[in-house]
C-alpha cells in the first residue's frame, strides 16, 4: 500500500511520501506541516498557501490519493524539482524517486495527460 504515479516508477508508502514533501519544502523555506491541509486536529491556524510563489507548490499541495497535476504545472514543476534535489546525496532512495517523478511529469506534459498521484 502506498503512492503510485501514472507516469513514474516511483513508489512510496504514505508517511514516506509526506516525509519527501516536507523536505521539499523545506528546500523553500516552507514548514509543510503549518500549511493548509496539513494542520492536524485545528491544533493552531494554517499558513496560507497563498503566500508560496514558487514552482513546486502544485506536487506539495497535491493530494497524495487520486490528485493530478496539469501538463502545465508538470513542465513547471520537473526542473524546478531537479533543481532542489540536486544536492541531496546521490544515494538517497528519495533523490532517485524524485528523479524519476521529474521524467514522469515530463513525460506526461509531452504527451499532454495529467501525472496523477495513485
């Protein structure tokens, strides 16, 4: 059980999927667990999204069950993605699936689909 993707090879289980996304957010300066639709249990106010201006923010706000990114958002989003894994270890399992998510969302914008998240 876990995340699949239309157009990668990429698999993670839930927690392990919501751990990458916190740190890709992380790379821009964003606490992922204070944003929007993360806040457990109204426990405090939410950071509003709003407030994000980069490319990435499609694939952290995505649902991870049945969300989709745009072709749009894909060609914006892969070398935005290569760009801020680019110094993670070369041998980090979360390195060489994000890798294969940025040719995922290439290859989905090429052929104009949506990458859904599964």
């Amino acid at each position: 059980m876990g995340i699949d993707f239309s157009h990668a090879g990429a698999h993670w289980t839930y927690s392990f999927f919501h751990l990458f996304r916190v740190r890709l957010a992380a790379e821009i300066g964003v606490d992922l667990n204070q944003m929007e639709g993360f806040v457990r249990n109204n426990e405090r106010p939410a950071c509003s999204w709003e407030l994000v201006d980069d490319p990435i923010k499609p694939l952290l706000r995505c649902s991870d069950s049945g969300g989709e990114l745009s072709p749009e958002e894909s060609r914006a989003i892969a070398p935005r993605l290569r760009e801020l894994i680019a110094d993670w270890p070369d041998d980090d399992p979360d390195k060489s699936k994000a890798l294969s998510l940025a040719e995922g969302m290439e290859l989905a914008a090429t052929q104009n689909e949506p990458f859904v998240c599964y």
